[in-house]
C-alpha cells in the first residue's frame, strides 16, 4: 500500500517520510526567526520514530539561540563553543568516525565558526552536512547509518 502521494510509507505508518514530515510541521507553525528549529524539531520528530535504537548517541547541542552577555560567558565557561552542528551522531560508518548535522534554512549560510567547526570535524575523520528540511535531514542520516553496524 503507497501513501496518498504515491510513496512507500514508513514502516508501520501510512504515510511517507515527505508527507510525515510536512504533516508534522504544518502543526508546529514556527514563526519565521524559528524556522530552522521547527526544521530540526521535525527531524528528531522523525528521527527518534525511525530509529529508536540511536537512543543518546544521537542528540542536539543547544548553543544557539540569544543570550545576553552574562549567560553567554556564563554557557562559555561551561565549555559551549560557537560553531558546534546543531546535531551529532556518534555512530561510526565504514567511512567516518562521527556524523555532524547543521540545520539551515533555504536562505541561511553557516557561519565563520561553523565552517571552522567543519574543517575541524573533517581533520578528525567525520563527516559534516548540512541540511535544509526535515526530509533532507532523515535522508542523509538513513544514508550515513546504510553503512554501520547500527541495525
């Protein structure tokens, strides 16, 4: 049985991966400063569904967002360093040690630290993407996990 859009559903669901996650953010509305939250809401949304078996090893790092200067030195002194991804697995693959994901918008680019973050992520032997929807997200992360020993 296909989903309404002529796609395979997700396994025990009866919908597909695009349609559950449009579905899933249609109901969280995000007002537009929020929008790659929203995007990074509906991955694990999805995520946690798909691949209940990650648990911890797949997790968000929460260094963004406004803060005024005291929390900042404050988050600071507690190790949080700009540029971090927005999400890390710590599966590896048979080609790379880790995976790091950053959520952006259409529009967005990353920024100097985030580049930086990347290269070093590289150096070190894991791999670094980015991701523009919820879809794309679930997609590199099926992808990355094809090749471990994540079943």
């Amino acid at each position: 049985m296909n989903c309404k859009c002529g796609n395979k559903p997700l396994r025990g669901k009866d919908v597909c991966l695009a349609c559950f996650t449009k579905q899933d953010s249609d109901t969280q509305r995000a007002k537009p400063k929020h929008i790659e939250d929203a995007i990074q809401e509906a991955f694990f949304n999805t995520a946690r569904m798909i691949f209940p078996k990650l648990g911890k090893l797949l997790f968000a790092v929460p260094n963004g967002g406004k803060r005024d200067k005291r929390e900042a030195e404050r988050m600071k002194k507690q190790g949080v360093v700009p540029g971090v991804s927005d999400i890390i697995c710590l599966v590896p693959n048979k080609e790379y040690k880790f995976l790091c994901l950053e959520t952006k918008t259409e529009t967005n680019d990353q920024s100097d630290h985030q580049i930086q973050f990347q290269k070093e992520v590289e150096i070190v032997g894991g791999l670094y993407i980015v991701f523009r929807s919820a879809a794309e997200g679930i997609e590199l992360l099926t992808k990355y996990l094809k090749t471990t020993k994540y079943k």
